[in-house]
C-alpha cells in the first residue's frame, strides 16, 4: 500500500537478518519504505552451522544496501548487536555513494562510543545502538546506501537494522510482503492486477541484455504466501483491447524484438493472455515472436523466454490477492518478581512476547527508581539496596508488563578459618578423645559449613571435629571452609599409654605365615595398617576373612579396637 506525505515527516523501516536454510539468511522488513525501494544483504563469513548467519568475525564484513531511496534523507540508523562473550568490536562506515554520512572507526562493543559493556551471544540478548547520521544528505538519483560492518575483535552479530529517514517526492509503502495465487484455467484477470510469472518456485526477474538471446532470469520465491524478493520483476497487467501490456514496479513494459528476444520498452508489447491446466499461454501478438515459456538449459540458468516451440513448458500467473499487514502482539510478560545481589554486575529479563510470529518484537525499558537498579535493553544493573519496578513496553506502547525487584546487600564471604588448638596430645587410654571448635571468620560470613579430615585414619580420626586417639603416631586434622576452601590444621600426637597398646587384645584376631586370619561371631569393618600408618587393605561387613600380608607388624582395626600384630 503507497502513501504520501503532504509534509516531510519521519519514516522508519526495520530490515531484520534472518537465517535461511537454503541461502544462510536472507533480510525481512517491516515499516514503511521507499515506494519500490529494496535491500539487500551480504555476509562475508555467514553460516547456518551452530546460528552463525549473523556473525561478523574480525576481518570480516556485513554489507546492507538500500536501492531506490532518490530524494530520502537518512536520518539515523539503529544497530540490534550484541558482542561473543567478553570481547568482541567492530567498525561501521555508511555512505550514500560517495558522501560518507557516518564513520566509526575500530571499536569495542564495551567501549561508551558504542554499547558501553559486553553483551554476550551466549544469552540471546541483542542490544539496540542508535548513531545519528553525520551529514544530512538527501539520496540523489542512482545512489546506493551501504552500510559496512567490520569484525574488528573477536566477533559480533548483527540481529537487524532501523532505519529513521525523512522520504522525498516517492512515496513510501508498507515493508512486508505479498500473498499471490495461482490463477487457474477457469480463472481471470482485470486491468490493474499485479502478477508474477512463477513455475516450481521461481518467478521471472530482470532481463538479461548481456545474452546473445536475452531472456528472463528466474529467482527463488520463499513463501508464495510472503513474497518480498527485490530481484522479482512485479508487474501490473493493463489492458489494450484485447491484449495486455506487462509493466514492472519500475514502469517499463515487456516485449519482444524477435523470436528468444525479450526487451523492455521495445519491439512488441502487446500480449495475448489464456490460461489451461498446464500454465498461462502469454502470446506475442506478433505470432513470429512466439509464447513465454519455462527452459531450463542443461548446464545454464533456468529462465522464461518467448519461443516458437509449443514442447517447452508454460509458466503459471499467480495474481497478488492482498499485502500482509503486520501480526500484532497478544501479550509480553516477564517475571513478577526478581531478586539481585548488588555484588552481581548484571541480570537479565527476556521478555515473552506472543505470538511468537509477532512482526515487531521491539522493546524499552524503564526503571521506576534508577537510584536502585538501572535497566537497559532488559538489561539490569544494581545501585542500591532497595526494591524498584522494572517495566518492559512494546515498541508501539500497545502492551506492558512490570517486575517487581529487590536489591540485598551482597553476603559476606568467609575470608578464613581458625582452631581453637593448633597442637594435641592424646593417647588410647585415658585421653583418647578432644574436641576442636573451629570458626570461620569473619564471624559475619553467610556460610559457615566446613569439613574435616585427618590425614593419617590409623592414629587418629576426626568426626565434626571430635578427634579420636587411636594408636601412637602422628596425624594431621584439616578444617576447609565450603565458601573459598580456606583451611586451618591441628597437629596431633598421639603417645603409647603404658602397655596400653600390647595389652589390646581382640578375639578371633590370628596371624599364621604370611596371613591375618580374622574369625568373628558378627560382621565387622577391618582396617589393616602398617607401622607408618599406611592403609595396608580393607574389607567392610566381614565375618570371616584371611588377608595375606608380607613379614610384618601390623595394626589391624576392627570397628573402634586396634590390635597390635606381628607376622612371620
């Protein structure tokens, strides 16, 4: 649908990078745009493996051109980019040919002269930069705005483009496609319709004046539902008589100068149009210049011709049946409530918007009190303790949602661990048993666990910090924070009680050559270690069992006894 202005006045049109299974991505648009007007869309490095059609690494560039914008200004665009993890940067350059209307040189995404901070891909976030044009240039005729980006670090990717402009004397149009059907034989058409020349997904586009048999070039339609391909030659059918002129978006008219011999604005131009079951027979009034018809030429590009041979196949009419106006938004929601910790840099809120085929998914944010928490993009940062309301509008303003937040002072984190005893002496007999009181410092810290552990289990044991003598010799105790793993040690010592030890004596404890034979009425966990304390071998819920050793002392621990062994 055109419109025009009576005065100049702001326009907007927003070219989203899309990905695309077959060509990487391809660039839809919503807004209104020049009248005829087209972008298109490079990416040097772009691929549809792992979701990279959208991302610009260093060295490598992403180009927009807009084709058709004579008598436009450009008065600022908006870039939708966010940054790969904690790096990424980029340079921007656009010209309208010659005149540069905005240069950046290498920057980084954190630097303040473009974002301000990192946005990492890995969240899904896409941050809106806007940069007023440096020089107000009004398009001249066939001038072509390009919009360069350059990896210049790392990576970034590009999610779309806004477009802000004052339009000329051309008029602008809605940005989205057309829905087109197929015109059947029993159908019609009527002075006015616009059309496409289509046959297995391809429609015609330009003439190609470069051939010996000029011809039209055939270009891939996406969705017959949603057509919006620059390269397709829309035309409108008029009516002469009984014959039609074909005139394209640009308002010149099809024809032929010879049989294999199309040419706009010359030669024949008026056509005879039927339709049958097989496609549209769109005849040359001229009867020596033949019928437009579908080829496709072994090793060379498929296209539509005007042949003499009746063998070749027919291409179909598919009348545009209306423009698709934009899919509104239902709802946008985001959580109801969010808790941050000021010791956090950033959270993030990503709203819901539904349906998800919603045309324009824009947002703005707003914080309720900055002095709490800023908001950007739904990006959240913490001031203060506090609570405040973050609300999230569509870009239109047409729905709304809040979250209620509340900053808490950061906890504060353990910094150490101390004992109440750093040395201990203890024996099996009469001073078997103390316990250590350990306490995280400083006394403030949000988590107080610890663990602990004794480094040599055959003298002494360590439970909750309740150490347990059992045999003479050495151990260490470690304490260890949960919070930062800072630890604290006890020395231990533990001295032989006067025969203690030698006088242990556990039934059913035996040593013949070589083998500690233990025979018990119960089950029972056996520990074996030698003199050093070492863990010889084990064996839990035994009754009876033979462990084979080498020539030794040993102590073997049943449950809570050790018993002193020697074997030969």
């Amino acid at each position: 649908m055109l419109s025009c202005a009576a005065s100049i006045f702001a326009e907007s049109v927003t070219y989203n990078v899309v990905k695309d299974d077959d060509l990487k991505y391809v660039i839809q648009s919503f807004g209104d745009k020049p009248a005829y007007s087209y972008a298109e869309f490079y990416n040097e490095f772009g691929d549809i493996i792992g979701n990279r059609y959208n991302q610009i690494p260093k060295d490598k560039k992403a180009e927009l051109y807009l084709v058709g914008w004579e008598g436009c200004t450009i008065k600022s665009i908006t870039f939708n980019m966010c940054s790969n993890a904690q790096s990424g940067g980029e340079s921007i350059k656009v010209m309208a040919g010659s005149t540069v209307l905005f240069n950046m040189g290498a920057t980084a995404f954190n630097n303040p002269q473009w974002y301000g901070s990192w946005v990492s891909h890995i969240n899904y976030v896409y941050v809106d930069v806007t940069k007023p044009m440096t020089a107000n240039h009004v398009v001249q005729a066939d001038e072509e705005i390009s919009i360069i980006i350059t990896g210049t670090e790392s990576s970034v990717y590009i999610n779309s483009y806004t477009i802000e402009y004052e339009p000329g004397v051309i008029p602008t149009e809605n940005a989205l496609g057309y829905q087109y059907q197929k015109v059947p034989k029993t159908g019609t058409v009527v002075d006015g319709d616009d059309i496409l020349l289509y046959y297995g997904g391809l429609a015609a586009g330009d003439i190609d004046t470069t051939q010996t048999y000029p011809y039209m070039d055939l270009y891939s339609v996406h969705d017959i539902l949603n057509v919006y391909e620059p390269e397709l030659m829309y035309l409108k059918l008029k009516q002469k008589g009984s014959s039609w002129n074909l005139i394209n978006q640009y308002g010149d008219t099809l024809g032929a100068t010879a049989a294999k011999k199309l040419a706009w604005n010359k030669g024949g131009m008026d056509w005879n149009i039927a339709f049958t079951f097989d496609g549209a027979e769109i005849a040359n009034t001229n009867t020596n210049y033949g019928t437009l018809r579908y080829s496709a030429p072994d090793a060379s590009y498929a296209r539509i011709a005007n042949y003499t041979s009746t063998t070749l196949a027919l291409p179909f009419i598919y009348k545009r049946i209306k423009q698709n106006e934009p899919i509104k938004a239902t709802s946008l929601t985001i959580p109801e409530t969010l808790g941050i910790q000021l010791c956090q840099d950033t959270a993030i809120l990503l709203p819901t918007i539904s349906p998800q085929t919603t045309t324009d998914k824009r947002t703005t944010w707003k914080s309720a009190d900055e002095a709490v928490a800023t908001v950007r993009d739904g990006i959240i940062r913490p001031i203060s303790a506090g609570s405040t309301d973050i609300i999230v509008f569509l870009s239109d303003s047409s729905l709304t949602d809040t979250c209620h937040v509340t900053i808490t002072e950061c906890p504060v984190a353990a910094t150490g661990v101390r004992l109440d005893s750093i040395q201990l002496t203890l024996n099996p007999c009469d001073n078997k048993v103390f316990t250590l009181v350990a306490t995280v410092l400083p006394e403030s810290a949000a988590v107080k666990t610890i663990t602990w552990e004794s480094d040599n289990e055959a003298v002494a044991t360590v439970t909750a910090g309740t150490v347990t003598a059992l045999i003479a010799g050495t151990a260490t105790i470690t304490v260890t924070t949960a919070d930062g793993g800072f630890t604290a040690t006890c020395d231990v010592t533990v001295e032989e009680c006067e025969s203690a030890l030698k006088n242990v004596t556990i039934t059913g404890l035996y040593t013949t050559n070589g083998k500690i034979i233990i025979e018990q009425n119960t089950s029972v966990d056996v520990k074996i270690f030698n003199m050093l304390g070492q863990l010889v071998t084990m064996s839990n819920d035994v009754q009876n069992a033979e462990f084979t050793v080498q020539q030794g002392i040993y102590l073997v621990k049943i449950g809570n006894t050790t018993m002193q062994v020697v074997v030969k």
